[in-house]
C-alpha cells in the first residue's frame, strides 16, 4: 500500500509563512501526491489539494467546521459564532438566512447600486493627479454594501468604515501590526454594527422587509428566539465585509485588463457572456483565499490516510484552481477556457466547493460575479485613463495580497458616447 507523505519538520509554521499561497502545491509537486502531513501550528495537519479532495473535504459525515479555525482569525476576519463555525442543523438553518439575502434580484439590485456610487466618485476624480483603485473600490463598495443591506452609512463614516472591512480581511495571514489592526478595526465594527440591531430591534431604524439588516435583526433560530444582538452583528459583517472585499478581485480584473490588451478589446460593448468567462478567469487565476480549514469529525481511512477524529485539516484553493490536471496551461490567463467547460462544483473552488446550500461553500458568489461584470463594465466602457510607471507584481508569499500599487490610475476621464 501507499504510505502518505510525512512532510518531516518539527513545525512548518514558518515555512508556511514563507512559501504563502504555494505552500500546499509545492509539496504535492515534490511528494507527486494530493495528500500529505505535516504539522502546522504545533499539530499534525493533513493537507490536501485538487478536485477529489474537494469532494471529500466538503462531506458533512466526515468533517467538521467547529473549532476549525484559529482565534486569531476569529478575532479579526471571520469573528465569533457566526456561519463559518455552526455544523449539522445550525448551520443549515443559518445558511438558510444568508441565502435567502441573495437571490438575483438582490444581485442585480446590488450591482446596479455599485455602477451608481463608480459614477457619483468619477466627479470626484476629474483633475485629480492619480486614483487608486483599490482604496476608491472599497470606498464605493462599502457605500454600495450599507446602502444595499439597509445600514445607515454618513458619508464621512465612509472612508474609516470602509478601512476596517478591509483591515479584517488583510488581517487574515498577518502577525503584529497589521493583526493587531484587523483586530481593532473588528471591534469598532461590531460595536458600530450591534448598536444599529439594537436600534432596529427596539424601533428607531426603521427597515425594509427583504434587506439583509431587517432579516438579521429579526432572524429566529430553530429555539424560536432571535440572535444575541452580538452574533447579530457577526453575521451583518459577515455580508457587508465581504462585498467590500471584492476591491481584490476588481484590482487584480483591472490589472489582467492591462496585461491582456486583447481580452480587454472583447469587453468593449463586450456582450453578457464575454464579463461572466473574464471574471471566472479572474477569480480562478489570482490568488485571493489560499486553503481553508476543517476537522474529521471521527477516525476513519481516505486515499491510504488514516484521519483522526479532531485533527485539522487544510484544503488548498489555490492549488485546486492552478492543478494542471484541471487546467490546460493554468499559469496562462484565458477567459476562454470556461467557454468549453462543464460546470462543476468541485474543480473550480475559488470561493469553495460543493452546494452553498448543503455545506459551506460562499452563498455571495452570484453577488460577488455581477459586481465584479459591473465593475468591469466601468473601468472599460465608462472611463479612459494611464496606467504610469508603478508596481504592479503581486507576492504570492503574502496572504491575502493584492498589485503592490494598488493599482494606480492617471488622468481619469469619463468616456463621452461620441467619443
Ligand atoms: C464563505 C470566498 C464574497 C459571504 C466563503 C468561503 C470562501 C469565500 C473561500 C469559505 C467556503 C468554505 O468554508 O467552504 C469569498 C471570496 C469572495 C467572497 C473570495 C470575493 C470577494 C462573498 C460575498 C458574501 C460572502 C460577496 C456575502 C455577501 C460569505 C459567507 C460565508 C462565505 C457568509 C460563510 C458560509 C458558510 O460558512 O456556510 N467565502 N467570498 N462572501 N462567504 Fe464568501
């Protein structure tokens, strides 16, 4: 029989910091397996990665999510007791709630609101020596998100509101400062977000039937009691944080529109089709999250493994999404390629795999699509700018990362239907 690969090491913890988004694929490389161990933060870690893992990783009878992730990113990405730790009933049931937000009405009705707050700041722009993208696209996401889940937002909260959502995010794979700012930036967000539950609740916001804010704030667990105003508050970041992450995804588009003059060419007055292949090509190609985590949920034999109840285990998104048994040519960028391809919810994980509605897979993928397609829309059909001398690599060591610039934008100008 096979044995699995022992990545030998007291505690690759550094290595991991090191190697980054690469940390799982290389050593699949070396060992010429999907699956080894290791240990990570002082345990044995079982690491895994491509389209079969996938599919057991995200089998409820085999893994768990409680206690799967460190306090650490508790403490500042995801917070405490929200979706990403319920297992079984919970977490169908809660689910349920986040579904239900985003139907596509509620994806539209979202994005239309994004092209109206890239519109409102182009005004702001004019004359303007340089603009990055990045920083304005979580000013207009987070202007867009509050708007959208029925949160008030004063335009002066913007800019600090807007940092924090992004603050956690950064947070994710960060010691000292940048951790302790995530870390802060939570805080004052859950502060803000459960006062506002607490305003609803006792009725002096008034809400809109259907918004995120209204269906959170009145949300029954299956105890038929309403959520700890806390866990309320958990669960509304966990919708606006993450919209407002998507400026990633629009900063690392803008730079695959600069390096790829070509696919840009099939963007202008580009039909439906051409923004949904470029935006799965971005969302495949860049690295955004790295791996995620579970626990087996009892000891049991996978693929010559022998998997013990509690220990941790890692499922590499990069990877997956770069495996040259999935990908012809992976490190080439081809929005192309998904004009073939056959859906499937295993192989293409950039935002996890399986059913959304079964397991944990992101219920904000169709949001976080017709953001990016509308996004798009603008940096190419409604605006013309230069892009100077900046740097635009990307370490694939940093977690999450981002073009180093920022993605600098020069003299902005808005496109005239005439010319
Ligand atoms: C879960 C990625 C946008 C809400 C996840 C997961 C990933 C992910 C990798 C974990 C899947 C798993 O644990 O199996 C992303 C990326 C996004 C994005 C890269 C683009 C910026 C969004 C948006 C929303 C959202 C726009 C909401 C509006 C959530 C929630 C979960 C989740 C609530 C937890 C689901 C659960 O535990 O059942 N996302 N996401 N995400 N995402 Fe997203």
């Amino acid at each position: 029989t096979k044995q699995v690969p022992q990545d030998k090491s007291l505690d690759n913890t550094l290595a991991l910091m090191r190697e980054g988004y690469k940390f799982i694929e290389n050593r699949v490389n070396k060992y010429h397996s999907d699956i080894f161990e290791t240990r990570l933060f002082g345990q044995k870690v079982i690491c895994m990665s491509g389209e079969e893992s996938a599919k057991i990783f995200y089998d409820s009878e085999l893994f768990i999510r409680k206690n799967a992730t460190p306090k650490r990113i508790q403490k500042t990405l995801f917070g405490v007791g929200g979706v990403q730790s319920l297992d079984g009933e919970a977490h169908a049931h809660r689910k349920k709630l986040f579904l239900s937000l985003m139907t596509s009405t509620q994806q539209i009705r979202l994005a239309n609101l994004v092209m109206e707050k890239w519109l409102d700041s182009v005004k702001n722009w004019e004359g303007v020596e340089k603009v990055v993208l990045f920083d304005v696209s979580n000013e207009v996401l987070c202007r867009a998100a509050c708007q959208w889940a029925g949160v008030p937002l004063l335009e002066t909260e913007v800019k600090e509101r807007a940092d924090d959502f992004s603050s956690m995010v950064s947070a994710f794979g960060a010691i000292g400062p940048q951790h302790w700012k995530g870390k802060r930036a939570r805080a004052r967000a859950e502060e803000w977000i459960r006062g506002i539950i607490e305003d609803v609740r006792a009725g002096k916001i008034k809400t809109e039937e259907g918004s995120a804010l209204n269906a959170i704030a009145f949300h029954r667990e299956l105890d038929g009691n309403q959520l700890d105003a806390q866990i309320a508050a958990v669960e509304l970041i966990n919708v606006l944080r993450p919209i407002v992450a998507i400026s990633t995804f629009i900063t690392f588009s803008a730079l695959a529109l600069y390096e790829n003059p070509k696919c840009k060419e099939k963007l202008i007055t580009g039909e439906s089709n051409e923004f949904k292949i470029f935006v799965q090509e971005v969302r495949r190609y860049y690295p955004f999250g790295p791996f995620l985590g579970a626990r087996a949920r009892k000891d049991f034999i996978w693929n010559q493994c022998e998997f013990k109840e509690d220990m941790l285990v890692l499922l590499d998104i990069y990877g997956t999404n770069h495996d040259s048994r999935l990908w012809d040519k992976p490190d080439k960028f081809r929005p192309e390629r998904f004009k073939e391809r056959n859906e499937n919810l295993f192989d293409f994980i950039p935002q996890g795999g399986s059913d959304p509605a079964k397991g944990h897979r992101c219920p904000g993928e169709g949001i976080t699509i017709e953001i990016m397609k509308t996004s798009i829309d603008f940096l190419v059909n409604n605006i013309e700018f230069e892009v100077q001398d900046q740097d635009l690599s990307y370490s694939l060591v940093k977690m999450p990362t981002l073009p180093k610039s920022g993605f600098v934008m020069s003299n902005i100008k808005r496109k005239t239907l005439n010319g």
